[in-house]
C-alpha cells in the first residue's frame, strides 16, 4: 500500500535487527519508506460437549469448552511495492499470539409452585493460558516472549415468575472474570529500564472481577413483545496501564474498582400476511460507567500531562457511549430473508494515550445503516440438505465515523484525539451448506 513516508531510520543499529536501511538501499529515508504491508491473521479450533438431563420438576445440563486460538499480527515497510516479507530485515513487527480457554459448567432449572417460579443456580470453572512472542522489529529492539495462566470459579443464580398470563418478572446474580487483552502481553516486550538496558517484563495481573446483578419485566402477547431491564456492574481490579517509577518499566495493573449501571427498553412486534411476514424491533438503553474507587498512575513515559495523573471516585469510565439506540425492520417469506437496520451510539469518553485511564476527550456520536439478505435453497433429503446464500451491506450510506480513539497531545502539551475511521460501505457474501 502507498504510504505518506516517514523521514527516519530510527530502528537502525537495534542490537537484534532488523537490518533494512531505507537511505542506503532507496537513496533517503523518504524514498526507502513510501511502501507498507499490513498482515493480520487468525485461527480458531474448538469443542464444546454438553449434555441435558430431564428430571422431574429440574432440568440439569453440564458441559465444557475448549477453544485454542491463534493470532498472528506483523507490519513491513519497504520503498518499493514488491517488498520482502522478511523478519529481521524490514519487519515493523511480527507477532504470534496464543490463547487457550476452556471452562467446565453444571446449571440446575428447577420449576415451582405449578411451574409459574423458575430458579437456576449455575457454576462455571474458567481457565485461560495465553503466550504472546514478537519477533526483533522496527518498535522492538529485542525479540520475547511474555504469558501466563489464570482461572476463576463463577457462580450465578436466575429467577423467573410469571404472576399472570403474558408477564414474566425476572431477576439474576452472577460473578465472573475479565482476562487482560493482548496489548497487556506484548506492551511488555522489548521496553528499556531506567538503567538503559532493553528488557522484557513479566506480567503480573490479576482477572477483572464482575458482580453482576439485574431485574426486569416482559410482556409478550401475540407477535408483541417488550421489555424493560435495569442492570449493576461492580468490577474490582479494573485493568489499567502503569509504569514502576524507579525501573521506568510499564505494564498492564489492577487499579480501583468501577461499576457499570443503566436502564433498556426493548420492542418488538411482528405480522404475517399474505406477502410474507413483517417485523419491526427497537431498543435503546442509557449507560453510567464511572470510577467508584481513587487512585494515582505513575507514569516515567516524559509526557508531563499524564505523569502521576489522579483517578478520581466518580470520574467516568473511557469507551462507554452514555446512549445506545437499534432500530430494525424485516421481511421473510419462504426461505427468504431481508433486514434493515440502524445503529446509534453516543459520545464516549477516550483513554489517555500514555497513561491508560480516562481523558477529558471524547469521540462524537454516529449512527449507521446495515442491510443483510439471505436465501436458503433447498437441495433434497441426502447427506446435502440446503444451502444458505447471504449478501451482507455495512455502511449503507458510506457514513464516515469512529468508535475508537485515544486522548493525547502535541510536542507542546496541545490536547487531541488519535482516532481511527471505521470502514466505509463494505459488502459481504456467504454461503453456507447444511448437511
């Protein structure tokens, strides 16, 4: 891909490569980076056995998951359009990721009082090993490898009453964990100490731990349903990035706790006719996220704006939009399928660039159309039974938005916002075969 080049080599003379030297082979540093690659590739296998018990009065299932997932992620620069793909001689990065992810469940339904009460005690074992390795590149001096292991034991409970006919109250209580991200694995390789010295660092987090609690209320007669929902997140050891004042050495931490609350509406309703049949769904929900617990961030990176940055209790949480909106209409009629729908998100806080907790900054609000067709044709009654064709359009309208970015600032403390657009009108096609 063309790319506005850059005029440097700063990733020359890295003790362990790479060895491209964009003045030397193109004639300037300009010249020598007017071309880029972007590689970005992932795999997964998996398995998930269950089984269901019908007991009297109880309804018991159990099962596991396991899936193992790889990732690989690299960035070449060259000043030619026929680059080399080569580690250790043009590479910005190469990247192989790794996560293995299982989980072990037992759920009891029990149903009482002439089935109108449904309660459902769960229990799930969670276990995560995930191993990030980034060959030597442009952003790393040094090749390493950085992982770990974690699990968690998450109990939950749900309860569903129907008082009349049409009506169900419910109500559920549950804990869980949040593993780090990627970014918290290979942030690590390749940093320099206070000492001068280019080193990996060991991470040394903990889970994300979420009390969930909800209640709510649904009605549903005919094709017409709705719903009103009220939701309380609380999230102890909240992931943030930090750097250790006297190594200079940053990584991903637990810092306070934060909680995550709001209210959704949800209707829908649908028709059938002679021509086929008609839906129509709407939902929309307000989001509070905000600090419940102060803490500062020491940071060495030398931006003054963010060094030492206070986290306050109450301070809103980055990347929550504060209104969320979906509006949807759809047809089907034999195996045809056709929905329009439309998204909104408001604005959202950014995280601060350097310090990784929330900035003053925020990203505006969008909204966005999507359209999906499908058709399913069916074959016979052999081993091949149908096939399901799909043409998926995102971005109907080419609208140009983002729901992304970072809070940071110029050379002389200027705040502003990195943002990324999102893709502009992009069309899919599926085909699928059952059998």
């Amino acid at each position: 891909m063309p790319n506005q080049a850059g005029d440097y080599q700063f990733w020359v003379g890295n003790p362990a490569g790479p060895t491209y030297n964009p003045a030397a082979t193109f004639g300037s540093d300009v010249l020598g980076n007017a071309y880029h690659s972007y590689l970005y590739t992932t795999q997964q296998y998996g398995i998930m056995p269950h089984f269901t018990l019908e007991l009297p009065g109880n309804e018991v299932k159990f099962g596991a998951d396991y899936s193992h997932t790889k990732l690989h992620s690299a960035e070449y620069w060259y000043g030619a359009p026929s680059m080399p793909l080569t580690t250790g001689y043009n590479d910005a990065w190469d990247e192989h990721d790794s996560r293995d992810l299982g989980s072990l469940f037992v759920q009891d339904e029990i149903s009482l009082f002439d089935d109108t009460l449904h309660v459902t005690p769960g229990l799930k074992y969670l276990s995560a090993r995930t191993r990030d390795f980034d060959n030597a590149g442009f952003f790393y001096s040094i090749s390493g490898s950085v992982s770990d292991k974690e699990h968690y034991t998450s109990p939950t409970i749900g309860l569903n009453w129907r008082p009349v006919d049409h009506v169900s109250v419910y109500a559920a209580w549950g804990k869980t964990a949040k593993f780090p991200g990627i970014a918290a694995y290979y942030n690590n390789v390749g940093q320099t100490n206070a000492s001068g010295q280019t080193v990996v660092v060991p991470l040394h987090v903990s889970p994300e731990y979420v009390r969930d609690i909800e209640a709510g209320v649904r009605y549903e007669q005919g094709g017409f349903q709705g719903a009103v929902n009220l939701y309380r997140e609380n999230f102890a050891n909240t992931f943030i990035q930090t750097t250790d004042p006297t190594s200079g050495l940053s990584s991903t931490a637990n810092g306070g706790s934060s909680r995550y609350e709001g209210a959704e509406l949800d209707l829908q309703d649908s028709l059938r006719t002679s021509f086929g049949g008609f839906s129509i769904y709407g939902n929309v929900a307000e989001n509070k996220a905000y600090f419940t617990s102060g803490f500062t961030v020491s940071n060495s990176s030398g931006v003054s704006a963010t060094a030492g940055q206070t986290v306050h209790s109450g301070q809103p949480l980055a990347g929550v939009p504060k209104h969320l909106a979906n509006l949807g209409v759809g047809w089907k009629w034999q195996g045809w399928r056709v929905n329009v729908s439309e998204h909104y998100s408001g604005s959202q806080y950014v995280n601060e660039y350097n310090a990784g907790v929330p900035a003053a900054e925020t990203i505006p609000s969008y909204a966005v159309t999507n359209f999906t067709v499908r058709d399913t044709v069916h074959i016979g009654d052999g081993l091949w039974k149908d096939v399901k064709l799909a043409l998926y359009v995102d971005n109907v309208l080419n609208r140009h938005y983002y729901t992304f970015g970072y809070g940071d600032t110029t050379v002389d403390n200027t705040p502003f916002v990195r943002a990324i657009y999102e893709e502009p009108r992009a069309y899919f096609a599926s085909a699928t075969v059952d059998f």
